[in-house]
C-alpha cells in the first residue's frame, strides 16, 4: 500500500509539471478536476475561472466596475477590480497600469491571478492611452487606492469592511511599469502609508529634467537621484529589450535596477532571449516569482524569502539585495549534492517517519508533507 502511495505522490508531482495540452483523452477525464476535453479542437485543455485549474489559483473570483457602483477615479479610466469570493480577509490589494496605447483590459489576466490567490486587483487604464506621461499613470495608480479603500466603506459593495488600507503592491506593464516606478517617489501619503512593493513589468521609464538630464536632446536622463526611495521593488526585463526599444537605450529594466539604491530592497529578473513583451502575459515561471512576492510583501509571509533568491532557469541575468534570515539545507542525504535522491528521502521520511532522515519543513507550517515535497519538486526543477 505504501509503495503504492509512493508511486501515486510521484505521478502526482509529475503531472503537475506537465500541461493539460500534454494529455490524450482517456488521461485528460481522470484529470478532470483541472482539465478538460475539447472535442471540437480533439485537445485536452484546462479548466479556466479559479478555483483549482489551469494558471489560476484557488479561490472563484468576481469583478465589478464602475457600472456597479466602485468609484470613477479622476486620475485613470474605466477601472475593473477584481477580488476573491471567500478569502480571508482583510484583503491585500494590487494596482495594475498598461502600456502605452492600453487601456485597463491589457491588464485583467494579471488582475484574475492576483484575485485567484486571495488578493484584490484592480486593472486600470490612463485618461488618454496615448499622451498620458508616465507620472500621470502613476498618480492614476495612487487614485487606485483610493478606488479600493473607498469599496471598503460603500455598504453595497461585496468588499464592505473586507479590504486591507495599509498593504498595496502598485504594477503595470510597459510604461505602466516606468509609472509604478515613478509612483514610489510621488509626495502623496499613500506612498509611505500604504505601499509596501512594486512590480515592474518590462518597464520602461521618462524623467523630463534640463538641469539634471543637460547632456540629453530631449532633457530626459535616468540617474539615481531620481529613484530615490525605500520600497522594494521587483522589475522583470527581457534581456533583448534594448533591441526591440533602442530609443529607450538607458531607461528600461536593467537601468531601473541599476539606479534603484542598493540600500532598497530590490530584484532584477532578466529573462533570457526575452523581448519587451516577456512579462505582459501572466505564465509560467514570471507568474511563480511574481506570486512568491506578493505573498512574501502583502501577506509578510517570511517563507517565501529562500524562493525569491533562487533564479529561474530561464534568468539570463538574476540580481538582488534581499537577504533572508535562514537558510534551508536541501542535502537531505547529505552527501554533498542536492538532486532527486533528497526529494526521495523526503518522501521516505514522510511515509515511513524515519527518524534517521532530517525532516524538511520548507513551507515553514510546522508539518514535513506532501506540500514541502512539492516545494522541494520546485526547488529542483528551477536549479537544474
């Protein structure tokens, strides 16, 4: 019985690394809890919505708009929030802002995952998709706030007495992410009372200044002194950016990482053979870091920390000033090598409670199960 269990924990990690699209039709109905078949396309595909399938997390989520009573905010246009149906509260926020010519549907998929794990997300759009600068698109992000804190008094509103004031991650994509950049140093109270992180995707970045930028044709520069600020901040960059933007030569991702102060906590994800658009879509491993640190900011969940200094396997280029307080041992065996004979031994301890085998609680929730091994399944598959 036990070697059966063992075998059904190892097909399970397996699967869970694999896709929908990777199953055949008898396979994809015993998987029917997260896929589907499609017998129109003759595929296998996942189930969308929340709630346990595809790219999306646990919890059914919902919407409302300004049509359903959420504010119209003066600084941004036509504001979509997204929250979960039954998580905890009090609810945790982000802020999401597109790129130049989007309005705030280029950013739903993002605000769906972020509501899938028990967040609030509000996806909004500038006033003017083409002329709004990026600290225009940044005040429209502080607006967001008061959109979200504001559904937290409406007595109609599903999110009545749910919301969290003091816990906010702003983002965007594009300029969206320059703007969530240039939000951080605004003179508004809400950006030392109320934001705690940043995410900045495929940003690129405009500070206007003919004192400062005096050697620039059009007085626009990136240099320290105008990142100066205290929050943490994660940019996501595509390592051939520079190619696709080469007007942008000095004000993309990397520059924003290298003029960030090393005193602020700070991550640089460069994805290798990434172009300007590697971060617009919420998927596969920029999704996981990304999740790993809202979770560590919003929820202050310190478990996370060891995994936001691992760098993905498909990292050209993985920077960062984040130190943790502990560190994990993953040499289970301890011979020397972390590899798959660990993730055995785990298994084992957890199965058989061999007390010969030290235990390895990876998640930090005070029980070695079948999560820890799956977190050490991750573990593997992003340092091999």
């Amino acid at each position: 019985m036990k070697i059966l269990t063992l075998v059904s924990i190892i097909f399970f990690i397996n699967f869970l690394k694999a896709e929908c699209s990777d199953l055949d039709s008898t396979e994809c109905v015993q998987w029917s809890e997260y896929c589907e078949w499609n017998e129109e396309t003759g595929e296998c595909t996942e189930i969308g919505g929340g709630g346990g399938g595809g790219e999306l997390g646990p919890y059914q989520i919902a919407y409302l708009t300004e049509a359903d009573g959420i504010r119209n905010g003066p600084n941004y246009s036509d504001g979509r929030l997204y929250y979960p149906i039954g998580a905890n509260p009090p609810l945790k926020s982000i802020v999401l802002t597109p790129g130049w010519g989007g309005g705030s549907s280029y950013m739903v998929g993002w605000a769906e995952f972020f509501a899938s794990y028990g967040f609030i997300a509000i996806a909004i759009g500038p006033n003017d998709e083409i002329n709004d600068s990026h600290e225009m698109r940044a005040e429209g992000l502080i607006d967001a706030i008061e959109t979200i804190k504001e559904e937290d008094y409406r007595s109609d509103s599903p999110l009545f007495g749910l919301v969290d004031h003091d816990k906010f991650i702003v983002s965007g994509y594009s300029m969206g992410g320059g703007a969530s950049q240039v939000a951080l140093v605004l003179d508004h109270p809400y950006v030392d009372e109320a934001i705690v992180a940043a995410i900045a995707l495929n940003p690129t970045i405009i500070f206007e200044d003919c004192d400062i930028c005096s050697d620039s044709e059009y007085c626009i520069c990136l240099v320290p002194e105008f990142l100066e600020h205290d929050i943490p901040t994660l940019v996501i960059a595509g390592q051939n950016e520079i190619n696709e933007l080469p007007d942008y030569d000095g004000l993309l991702g990397q520059d924003i990482y290298e003029n960030t102060p090393e005193s602020t906590l700070k991550i640089l994800y460069e994805i290798e053979s990434g172009g300007h658009g590697s971060a617009e879509v919420s998927s596969g491993l920029v999704q996981e870091k990304v999740l790993h640190w809202v979770n560590y900011h919003l929820l202050e969940d310190l478990s996370y920390c060891d995994s936001l200094l691992l760098s993905p396997n498909n990292a050209s280029q993985y920077l960062t000033t984040l130190e943790c307080e502990t560190s994990i041992s993953y040499d289970l065996n301890e011979d020397g090598e972390i590899n798959s004979a660990d993730l055995t031994s785990l298994v084992i301890f957890i199965m058989y409670g061999n007390q010969s085998i030290n235990p390895l609680d990876i998640n930090f929730d005070s029980e070695v199960d079948i999560f820890d091994i799956l977190g050490f399944s991750d573990f593997l598959e992003n340092t091999n």
